[in-house]
C-alpha cells in the first residue's frame, strides 16, 4: 500500500509550545501538592516522635514537674531536640506536658499515672497561596509512670 498524504494530520508551528503552555501549570501545581504531601507527612512522624520522646523523658524523670529551671523544662527541651534532629524547629510553647501529682508531693508525678505530652506545631505549605496555610499538626503521647 502507498502511504496517502491526504489523511496526516495537520501540524502547525508553535502547536507544541502551546500545548506544553497550557499543561506545564496544572503539572506544576501537581508536582508541588505532591511534594507538600510528603514534607506534610515527615512533619507528623516527627512531631509524634518528639511527644512521644518528651512523655518517655517525664515518665522516666518524674520529678521533672518543678525544678530549678522551669516546669517540665527537660521534658520540653528532650520534644524540642527530638524534632530538631529531623530539621521541624518547635517552640517551647508547642509543648504541653501534664501529669497527674495528687498526692502529698505535689512536685512529683503520681507512680501509675500517665505522663501525657502535646506537641502542636504549624506546618506552612509551599502552595500557602492557594492552600489554606498553615496546616496545624497535633499529636499526644502518653506513657505510664513506673
């Protein structure tokens, strides 16, 4: 059979260009929402890790409710550099230790009772300018006091 002409279809100049113009953004914003998915989910494995890092630290060192820097300060500090080693930086307002100290040492934490931390930290997307941003991660941690 003889190749007809007649039936190719029509290439203009420049019809590439445009085609890759029109696509290029919706691929963009698709590869970038995938990226922000991903820094979105290592940033909530890392602030589960640090409250669960700061709740084994209080529920080891029960006596760490008052002490000569501040309440809970090496709870704090202990959620503060577990986060730090994966690159997420929290405030030490981020973290919210408690424990119940009901009986007569009011300075310690009750044996049997958990030792509970809550780590908030506000994630901000690469798309914060057509995502709502920031996105607020917060996960808890508990752990019994022995």
């Amino acid at each position: 059979m003889l190749c007809n002409n007649k039936n190719k279809p029509k290439v203009y100049p420049g019809q590439s260009l445009l085609e890759l113009a029109l696509v290029l953004p919706f691929l963009l914003f698709v590869l970038f929402g995938v990226l922000d998915l991903g820094r979105v989910f290592f940033s909530s494995i890392t602030v589960i890790s640090a409250a669960r890092e700061g709740a084994r630290y209080l529920s080891v060192y029960p006596e760490d409710v008052n002490n000569d820097v501040g309440p809970y300060a090496g709870t704090i500090q202990t959620a503060i550099r577990e986060a730090g080693d994966s690159g997420v930086t929290l405030a030490p307002s981020e973290v919210t230790p408690s424990c119940t100290n009901s009986d007569e040492d009011s300075d310690v934490c009750d044996s049997g009772s958990p030792a509970i931390v809550t780590v908030t930290h506000d994630f901000d997307l690469v798309l914060g300018w057509f995502l709502p941003s920031p996105i607020t991660i917060e996960r808890t941690a508990q752990m019994v006091v022995p």
